[in-house]
C-alpha cells in the first residue's frame, strides 16, 4: 500500500510541475492538505535524492530539478517508500532470501510476487510526474 509519505511526496510534486517559478513549502501544504512539519521531511528528502532544488531567503522556495516528464512515480515511491516489491525475495533493490523457503526457484508465492512487481514497476516506471497532471476525475470521465 502506498504509504501518506509518498502520496503527498507525489501530490507536492504535481503541484510543483504545474507551478511557475519556486513554490513555497507552507503553501504546497495548505493548498494540498498536507501537514507542514511532515511535508518539509518529505521536500527535504527529495531535494537529497536529486528530485528538487530549493532557495532560501526572499524569492526563494522549491522547484523540480529537471522536467517533470522525466522525473517517473516509479523513482518517487522508490526514494520514499522504498523498494516496489510486495516481498523481499522478490525485490530488485533489496533482495533478501526467506528463511523459510527451502528452495526459492520452486516457490509459487515468490514467482506470482515477481509478476506483481514487475507489473507494478511497469507502470510506475512509465508514469511521469508531467503525466499526472492530467489524470484525476475518473468517475466523470466514465460518465461521459
């Protein structure tokens, strides 16, 4: 499950692609209803992964470090959350063999978990932040 951390990383990042200029953080938060104290660890942590670049002091605030259409969902929950995969032994980035599974190449539970992960890096990985910007209100556009 996504976990509140990542939801709003990306809800700041869409706001931050649709935004001319720098943004202020205490603006992000109240626009976005995000909690201010917890959406600072979360700017700040992106800014150290290379996502934003920030500006202190008069004119100052965060902007995104490159294009949002190259900046993937996929690298954003991966930088925040974590790993992708719904179990370690099926992880990329942080493999870690069960304890339990005497022979792995045999084991269903972990095969079925590499598709699910894979599906998921699928389309993570190929969802832009500049993508985002324009999704949202699915039940209208079943309507129509």
């Amino acid at each position: 499950m996504l976990s509140n951390k990542a939801k709003y990383g990306l809800k700041a990042l869409i706001h931050l692609a649709g935004a001319e200029g720098q943004c202020l953080a205490g603006d992000m938060a109240a626009q976005n209803n995000i909690p201010r104290k917890f959406l600072d660890a979360i700017l700040l942590e992106m800014r150290n992964a290379g996502i934003l670049n920030s500006k202190k002091g008069k004119g100052g605030g965060y902007h995104l470090a490159r294009p949002a259409d190259k900046i993937t969902v996929g690298q954003i929950i991966r930088i925040l959350d974590g790993p992708l995969a719904p179990i370690a032994c099926a992880s990329r980035t942080a493999y870690q063999r069960c304890n339990d599974c005497p022979d792995e190449d045999a084991c269903a539970i972990r095969d079925l978990m590499l598709d699910v992960r894979d599906a998921m890096a699928l389309i993570l990985d190929r969802t832009s932040i500049a993508s985002l910007r324009g999704r949202g209100r699915r039940s209208a556009q079943i309507l129509r």
